[in-house]
C-alpha cells in the first residue's frame, strides 16, 4: 500500500529515478540479504511482550525468538533499528555477547546449535522508536491523537521494516507459523494486534496469531476503540469479523462498513477461500490512510467513498466503494497469503490487489464498468522505471508495479481469452502457495503453465522494462502492415482487432511485418482492453 500512495503526490517520477541511481551500501545489504548469520535458522515462533509508553513516546519490552537450526552455527543476525536499543540477549540463562553493525546485531551463541533442533532466546529492548511523520508514506510509530485529544497510536512499516520497532530477522522470507503479541498500554485505552484477543488483563492485551504472518504486518493499533462483530458464511465456514472503531464512529461504522461482506463473496470468488479463517476478519481504524494488516486491517479513509473521496480512475466507479477497505483488504490474498521473499518483487502483492479493485468493480457493476475502471486508471502510470527493483538490497521497484501491474494482469486476462480459466488461476495461486513466500519466476511460470501460454516475454516487457510495447501499424488504403515495437527480442503478444466488422486476434512479432486486408479503408481497430502504444503511419 505505502509505494501506492506515494505515487499519488508530485515529484514521484524523480524520487523513482533517485531510487533507481542510488548505490547501495553495506547496511543495505545487511538489510535485505539473507546474511550467513540469517540463513541458518528458520523462525517458527515469536512471543512478543511490549509495554508502551505514550508520554515518553517509548517502547520496552522483549521478544522470545523460536527457531530451528538449520545448520550449526555460532553467530546469529537479529534486526532492531536505531534509535531503539538492546539491553540484552538471554539463551538457556546466559546473557550472551552482541556487537552492532548499525541496524543488525551479532549474537555469539554459547549453546551448542543442533541441526534440526527447535532452540529459543529472549531479546530484551527499549527506548524511543523512529516516528512516522507521514505514515503509511514513512515506516515506524504514530503518536497521534484523535479528535477528543486522546493517544491514538499505530505501527506502520512496510519497506523500513518490522525492526523499526520490535525485534525479529527482518527479512521477507522469514515468516514465524505463529506468533503471541501482548500488549501493555494505559488505563482506559485498548489495543488491537493481528489474530484473535486471547486475553486482557492488568491492561495488557494478548492477541495470538494462529497461522504464518509476515514482519511488516504486525500492527499496534491503539485507541479508545468500540467493538463490534459480524459474521460471513464464506466458502471454508463462518468467518468471524470485528470492528474496532474509534467510540464517537461506532454508529458510523457499522453502516460504512457493510461493504464488507459483499467484498469477502466477490474475492473468494475470484482468489479462493480468505486465508485467515482461524485468525479471523478485522478492520481496525487508524491515524493513518490504511496498511494491509493481516486479520487487522488498518482503515483511515474517514467513511469515504474512493481514495479519500476521490476516484482515482476518474471513470466514475472508483467513487461507489472505500477504496481503502477493498484495496487493503485484497492483500489478505496477495502479500498475506502469496508474499514474496524479496521486496524487489513487492509487484506480486500490488499488481494483483490493485487488479482486485477491478475485480469488485466487475462483482457490483458489471464486465464494462470494471473495464472502464481499469483503463481509466492508467492516467496515474508513469513509465518511469522497471517495476522490478534490484534484489538483495531491501528495495522496490517502479510504483507502477500498481496500475500498470493491473493493467498487464487485465491484457493478460484479454489473451487467455476465458475468464473462468483466468479466475481458476487467481483461485490456483493462492491454493499453490498458500501461506508461502515466492518469487517473480515462481508465480510466472505457475501463469504459463495453467493457461497454457508463454508470457515470459510479456512478463519481461512490462516489468523488467520501463516502456510497454508499442504496435506499430501502417495502413496503406485498405491494407494494414504490422509489428512490434519492443525491448525484448522478439516480442510476439497476440492483441485483439476488428477486421471487417469482427473482433479476432492477431499475432505480431517484434520487427517481422505482417499484413491483413480490410474491406474498407478504415482505421484498424485495437481492443483497448490491452494495455500498450500504438502508432500509426
């Protein structure tokens, strides 16, 4: 979501172009490589405890980190970002030695590391967390209030990372099979994490989350919070929803977000059963715009319809429904369930769900307003950079992994030519590699085999280029020579005319004319359903 909305301000275009340009230094690395000191354990559980401390803006607290050896080692990478600090690394007792390398710290381990064995230490820690000044554009903790002058806080942290406030092997592969966050907070505020509350006591809130779960997804949500439940008989049972809302919007709220359950029948549809059912549905309001929390959805767009009241397609349907709520909520799919292992491939999470805007469109308005939906959104693409980032590095590509991600799954949509093969493919991935991290290859070649078609070049074209493909046609009185204009040799993507009176598909090659005859002398009409360039001669 962060990359999405940082497209819709100005300068976007240069900040992209930097990004590209930028050299990476050793803290990048540390960042977003699996280091020899990550890659020979695996997580398989966190027990998070966090007290937080609104007047002081602090945290302090510790996480109890499971894992299984992989394979012996001695040394061992563990994330928290400045300002916060480690007090102390405990395993079997002992304190253990840490040295820092800016935001990683080195433990050497005492205990002997047995492969295949289930080991754990406590990491102990506290200070003052980066603070989000503009959250979810910017990633740590907002110390907001609400409209009453009362602490609203929230975690938001995608891209910066999970360790910019607690403790973890930040990296996107690593994914704990569950997790308990417990969450101490002062009287009379509540607070809201992934999964399902297991306890409250003394103040302190102890949500447990039953299946595997990102870093960046784990939220604090803390406020003075209504809440209230529903129920959706969903395609694995009924699916418990919960809405934590700020008291004076209670009412509001449980108009508003009558969305939802509708919204839950269009993606089960088209993606496959919610993935969460153990850890349930929730939407949780925040400070901030909206963040794809998984089983805690940050909400923010003030019970508006669109993007903050806007329609960013400016076709007119983006403002029927919240665009949060729907966008946010389609992550629970792509980026929950499907995440990639590295950010450079964050396409595999936006591109779908920004495509799931369509989908929803299509659920409540019909094919040709979906259509109008996706081909208006195309204003906002820039084309400035690949949308595939460099990898090993912690960074995304273009934000056009967004709207031209959308609009290459809708011209891929267009080429299979069957939508129920296409929904079956939407509904295949996420059973394929469910609760699982993937790679660009991983979910490209699961596309080329269940359609039976090879995409790899189309992949190439628009995500590890910049420009889209252009067919170049030249029509000479009623007879019309075509090509492609393309950075990958021999581009050959079938795209859709009218050749007298009938819609049928044509197959040009990248800098191989061919020629159709037409009855008249009329343009030759291109399907706009494809998303690419045309220039005519």
């Amino acid at each position: 979501m962060r990359r999405l909305l940082l497209v819709l301000f100005a300068g976007c275009m240069l900040t992209n172009a930097l990004a590209q340009q930028k050299t990476f230094s050793r803290a990048d690395t540390l960042r977003g490589t699996l280091t020899p000191e990550r890659s020979w354990w695996d997580v398989t559980y966190y027990d998070l405890k966090v007290e937080v401390l609104p007047a002081q803006k602090s945290l302090q607290g510790s996480n109890t980190i499971h894992y299984r050896v992989l394979r012996p080692a001695s040394r061992m990478q563990i994330d928290l970002q400045a300002p916060l600090q480690i007090d102390s690394i405990v395993q079997n007792g002992q304190r253990l030695s840490v040295t820092r390398d800016g935001n990683a710290w080195f433990v050497d381990l005492k205990a002997p590391q047995v492969k295949g064995k289930i080991m754990r230490l406590t990491v102990y820690y506290q200070g003052k967390p980066t603070e989000a000044k503009r959250a979810p554009w910017d990633g740590g903790v907002v110390w907001g209030q609400d409209s009453l002058h009362r602490p609203w806080i929230a975690t938001a942290c995608q891209g910066l990372g999970a360790s910019v406030w607690w403790p973890n092997k930040d990296h996107q592969t690593e994914e704990p099979d569950s997790m308990l966050i417990s969450v101490k907070v002062p009287d009379g505020l509540v607070n809201v994490s992934n999964g399902r509350l297991r306890s409250r006591e003394n103040n302190t809130y102890v949500w447990f989350v039953d299946n595997p779960i990102n870093n960046y997804d784990v939220a604090l949500n803390i406020a003075h919070y209504s809440n209230f439940t529903d129920r959706y008989k969903g395609e694995k049972g009924n699916l418990d929803l919960s809405y934590w809302v700020l008291d004076y919007n209670l009412a509001r709220a449980k108009t508003h977000f009558e969305v939802v359950k509708p919204m839950m029948q269009c993606f089960e549809h088209w993606f496959g059963p919610y993935p969460f059912y153990k850890d349930s549905y929730k939407l949780v309001e925040t400070p901030h715009l909206g963040m794809e929390h998984q089983s805690a959805v940050a909400y923010g767009n003030q019970y508006k319809m669109g993007y903050r009241g806007k329609d960013l397609s400016g076709s007119g349907w983006g403002e029927k429904w919240d665009f949060i709520i729907i966008h946010e909520s389609g992550h629970e799919w792509f980026g929950n369930n499907i995440t990639t292992k590295d950010i450079a491939d964050m396409w595999v999470h936006e591109s779908f769900t920004n495509y799931s805007e369509t989908l929803f469109t299509e659920c409540l308005y019909g094919k040709e307003a979906a259509e109008q939906y996706v081909q208006g959104i195309r204003k906002n693409i820039q084309n400035d950079i690949p949308i595939i980032g460099p990898y090993g590095v912690n960074q995304e590509g273009s934000g056009d992994m967004y709207y031209k991600g959308s609009n290459m799954l809708h011209t891929i949509r267009q080429v299979i030519g069957n939508d129920e093969k296409f929904r079956q493919i939407l509904r295949g991935l996420n059973k394929t590699f469910y609760h699982q991290t993937v790679t660009t290859r991983q979910v490209e070649a699961y596309i080329n085999q269940q359609s039976g078609i090879d995409f790899s070049k189309v992949f190439d074209q628009y995500l590890r280029y910049r420009n889209i493909p252009t067919l170049l046609l030249k029509q000479q009185g009623s007879l019309v020579t075509y090509q492609w204009k393309s950075d990958v040799p021999g581009f050959d993507m079938p795209v859709k005319v009218k050749v007298n009176g009938k819609w049928q598909m044509i197959h040009p090659v990248a800098n191989e004319p061919k020629k159709v005859q037409l009855n008249d002398e009329e343009p030759l009409e291109v399907d706009n359903n494809f998303y690419i360039n045309i220039t005519r001669r």
